[in-house]
C-alpha cells in the first residue's frame, strides 16, 4: 500500500499550488480520502474530505472558499488545488485514506507560503 503526494514548494502570498495524492495497492475507489496538514509547532489537522465517490466533500473553516478537494478514481488520485495562500497555511501535507478500520497515510509534502 501507498500513498505518494507530491506538488509542494515554495509559494508567495495570494499564490496557489495543485497537490496530487497517488495511491496504490487497495481499491482506491472504496476509500474515502482526506487531507491533513501539521505546521510547524501546530499538531496536525484535518483540511478536508471527499468520500469514495467524491459525492460529499468537506472543508476545514480555516481554508473554505479556498481550497478545494478532487478525485479521479480512474487514476487512483485525489487532489487539493489550494487558491489564495496565506503564511498560516505553511505546513506539512498528507493524504490519508480510509475505510471501515484500515486507515493509510503518506509522508507528506512541504508546502511553504513566503514572500
């Protein structure tokens, strides 16, 4: 099992970032996936959630109206696009899967919002 994220880096304030989740060796389409991010200092939280089919998506407050969760089942992958960064929003990403009692996560991708 894997979940590998990836598309982090460097951004300025007011720019955006896509990340991209790829998962393999479960039935992908199954699980319903999240995101979660720790900044540094912070413990970690949850940033959003779509279910398996991506028919209902949730968001923390803390990013609603600028981020937003996708999934495409036929590439085993879900996506954060994350629109209007802030500092706060600096942090350590992670894709977590989960369904019933089995619950994957990835190592995380860096993202960092500086000027």
């Amino acid at each position: 099992v894997q979940l590998v994220e990836s598309g982090g880096g460097l951004v300025q304030p007011g720019g955006s970032l896509r990340l991209s989740c790829v998962a393999s060796g479960f039935t992908f389409r199954s699980y319903d996936m999240r995101w979660y991010r720790q900044g540094p200092g912070k413990e970690r939280e949850l940033v959003g959630a779509t279910t398996s089919a991506g028919g209902r998506i949730n968001y923390a407050d803390s990013v609603k109206g600028r981020f937003t969760i996708s999934r495409d089942n036929a590439k085993n992958t879900v996506y954060l696009q994350m629109n209007s960064l802030k500092p706060e929003d600096t942090a350590v990403y992670y894709c977590n899967a989960r369904r019933l009692g089995w619950d994957y996560w990835g190592k995380g991708t860096l993202v960092t919002v500086s000027s």
